[in-house]
C-alpha cells in the first residue's frame, strides 16, 4: 500500500506576487535615499569670531558683509545663525590679567631702635662703638704744667657693610653703645654698637662695633717729686666684628689721643675723617655728633683727684633697599570648547572681556574683563599679577618681571606667543613688561634695570569662535 506525504511551499503565483510586493517597496525608497544623501553633500559650515581690536572696539570675523575678514562691530558683537545650520563647535576665553609694575625703595632706621621684618632686600647698615671715658687727673702738679691734661679715653670701632635679608628673619635690632662713664679714675670702656637678626628664638648678629677702652689714671710720678707721670699705657681701640652673609664689608679701628686727654671727641682723633665714606652713605654729619673717647680733667681748683669726662656715646643704623618686581598677568580660570546643537537658535550678543591694564611702577595688574555669550554663559578674566618683594640681590642690580601666562585656546592659523616680563631673557632693554597678543594671555610683569623700575604690561582681550 503506497502512503502520500502532503508537503507545504508557495506557490509560483505567491512567489510571484511577493517579489512584486518587493520591487514596488525598493522603487518607492529611492526617491527618500537620494534626497538625504543630497542634504548632507549640500550641508552649511562656516566659521565666526568675535574679538576687541586695540582701541577697544568689538571685531567681527565671517560677518555677512565681509565673510572671509574682519569688521568693526562696535561695543558688542551679535551672531546669526545660518538657517541650515544645527551643529556649533564654541571656543571661547575670558581676557587676560595686566601684568604687575616694579620700583624700588629706601627707607632708613636709626638706633636704638627694633624693626619687625615685612620688607626683604639689602640692608645697608653702620655702626660705631662707645667712646671709653677719660682718665682721672691725680696730680698736685701746677696748673701751667704742660702736662695738665690726664690721659683721653679711646674711641670704639667702626664699620658698615650690606646683608641680604629675606623670609628667614623676622626682628632686627640696633643697639647703640652708651660712652664710658662712671668709672673712678681709670676711665671706663664704651658699651658696644650691635645690628641683630632675629627668626624667632634663634638670632645672628649682623655686626658688633665694639667700645673704645677707658683711659689710664694719670697720677704722681713713683719718685714722688711732685711732678706727673709721663709714662702712661695707651687704652684699646674697639674693634669690628662681623657675621656671615655680610659683604661690601668696611672697617676701621677705634683711635686715642696720646696727648693731653680727648677732650675735642671727633676731631682729636681725626674720628672724622675716618668716617666720612660712611657719613656720605647714610647722610650723617660726624661733627654734629658727641662720639669718640672722653678727654681727661684737669687740675681742678687745687683737688688732687678729677675723674675723666665721660665718652661720646656710639651711634648705629641701617638703610632698607627694597626691591619689587611684577608677577605677570594670568589667563581666564575657565575657558569653553564645546559642541552644541541649538534646534532653534536665534541672534547670540556676545560681549568680549577686555584685557586688564599693567600696573604703574609698584602696584598690581588689573583683572582682565570678562567674555558673555549671551545669557547662555559667561567666562571671568584672569587675576592681575601681584608686586614680589625679592630677597636678594646681585652683581648686576638687574632684576628680571616675570612673563605672562599664555591663553589656552589652540586656534587654526594663529601662533600662540607669550608676553616676556621686563629684562627678560628676549626683552632685556627694559624694564617694562610686554603687553599680551594671544588672546586670553596675561600681560608681562615689569622688572628692575638698577634703580630704573618698568610698567606692567596689558593683558589680551577674549576671544569667542563658533564653528559649524
């Protein structure tokens, strides 16, 4: 018995009639394939900036009138976007900060006097020791004696020099060394002159100028004839010490009289002279002063026992150099590259921060303006730079600004540049910083050339660029 099996399949009509169901479904889709293919081969891009030229007026870049250059715009710039446009890549930075302005100052500190330490430089400093007070005049010798005078006290040391003093100090102290007196008939020595650095407990001394001696008793010859003594020892000179650190380091010893007492304290010794280059550094007129050793008494009124006239008294100081030189301007805290779509976008005002002006001889930059697009976001201006005390010194008394901080955008065609402080290696004939070209960099700091300070220079204005 034979069994039929049934088999399931279409038929050619059905097969037919699908592939004709096909067919009508591919034709009606051309139509749409093509259509998108031909959007997107015709689709808009362009490229639009807005910046401020150097007279603070707003630049357009791919207006209407002038696609491919750039035209005024007055105090805003204002952008349309294409119809068929969707897609925006926006660059955009705040202005840069001006850079800071340098000088240079004195200011001078006469002892007995303590200084708290906010200003670093060099400290020019002087000081002279007491004067020792005279010798008693112990003699019955006659008044018309040639010899009347007893024996001077000696004059105390002096020096000066220069000591770069920073952030490790933090107190410095001028003590000044009283003249000898009080002795009984051998003069008493002169309290020395001493500058000291102070960092909390821990000290340095700067430079001690130590007292003149007190001069010998001048009393009756060992023979006792009457007469008195010629024979006498001469009483130290004070002398000079000074700390590390120091240099420009001048010194001299004290002096005395070897005859007839000091009574003239200045001139006697020719103390004067001697201290003339110092008198010419700090402005100090020695003769106007009582230092030096004390002169002895003479026979006074048939006593037989006269102490010596007290020392002249030391005298300490020191001239303060500071030096500032400008921090350069920085860049924006914050900058936009992103990529937007706006399905609706209208006409964008867009304001361009202007850059900060340089500070004047020793004081800040101004911050730099800030940059709205719209009310869609805004970016601040960079901090202008900050006057810097230095703490040392050298050789040449040139002291360099420092440059500006570079703007952060990467823009096609436009080279990236810094502004150099003043005397900065590629700016070293002067002392002014250089005003910011790349847009959202800082303005150079100025730096010293000797005593000749400089301006800080003017930050770069915002940018804003849209792309599509």
């Amino acid at each position: 018995m034979t069994i039929k099996t049934k088999k399931s399949g279409f038929t050619i009509a059905e097969a037919l009639m699908a592939l004709l169901v096909i067919s009508l479904i591919t034709i009606a889709s051309i139509p749409v394939i093509t259509k998108k293919k031909r959007v997107i081969g015709t689709a808009v891009h362009g490229r639009w900036a807005c910046t401020l030229n150097e007279q603070g007026q707003h630049m357009v870049f791919g207006s209407e009138q002038n696609p491919y250059g750039w035209t005024v715009s007055g105090d805003q710039c204002y952008f349309n976007p294409p119809r068929d446009a969707r897609n925006f890549a926006v660059s955009a930075v705040g202005a840069g900060g001006g850079g800071a302005g340098s000088s240079m100052a004195s200011e001078y500190h006469k002892g007995p006097k303590s200084i708290n330490v906010t200003k670093y430089g060099k400290y020019r400093f002087y000081a002279i020791g007491g004067g020792g007070q005279g010798g008693g005049w112990n003699c019955w010798q006659a008044f018309s004696d040639s010899n009347e005078w007893g024996w001077g006290g000696a004059t105390g040391g002096s020096g000066t020099g220069e000591i770069d003093i920073g952030s490790d100090v933090s107190v410095i102290s001028i003590e000044v060394g009283s003249g000898g007196d009080g002795g009984s008939m051998n003069g008493a020595a002169g309290g020395d002159s001493v500058i000291t650095a102070y960092n909390g407990p821990s000290s340095k001394e700067i430079i001690r100028a130590r007292g003149g001696a007190g001069g010998p008793e001048r009393q009756r010859s060992v023979g006792g004839n009457g007469t008195c003594d010629s024979n006498w020892t001469a009483p130290s000179a004070g002398s000079v010490t000074f700390g590390s650190g120091v240099t420009a380091k001048k010194s001299s010893p004290g002096d005395y009289y070897s005859s007839n007492g000091n009574k003239n304290r200045q001139s006697a010794v020719g103390l004067v002279t001697t201290l003339d280059p110092i008198g010419k550094m700090f402005d100090i007129e020695f003769n106007d002063l009582d230092i030096g050793g004390g002169g002895s008494s003479v026979n006074c009124s048939g006593s037989n026992k006269c102490p010596g006239n007290p020392g002249g008294k030391g005298v300490a100081g020191l001239i303060i150099e500071t030096r500032f030189i400008g921090e350069g301007g920085k860049v924006s805290p914050s900058d936009v590259k992103r990529r937007e779509f706006y399905p609706s976008l209208e006409r964008i005002s867009i304001v361009i921060g202007e850059g900060g002006a340089g500070g004047a001889a020793g004081t800040a930059g101004s911050k730099g303006g800030t940059t709205y697009f719209g009310d869609i976001f805004s970016l601040e201006g960079g901090e202008g730079g900050k006057v810097k005390n230095l703490e040392t010194s050298n050789s040449t008394n040139k002291y360099a600004g420092e440059n500006g901080e570079t703007g952060k955008l990467s823009l096609k065609d436009v080279t990236k540049t810094t502004a150099l402080g003043g005397m900065a290696s590629g700016n070293t004939s002067s002392a002014n910083g250089q005003n910011a070209k790349f847009y959202g960099s800082g303005g150079g700091g100025a730096g010293l050339n000797g005593s000749t300070s400089g301006k800080g220079g003017n930050g770069a204005p915002g940018y804003v660029l849209i792309e599509w």
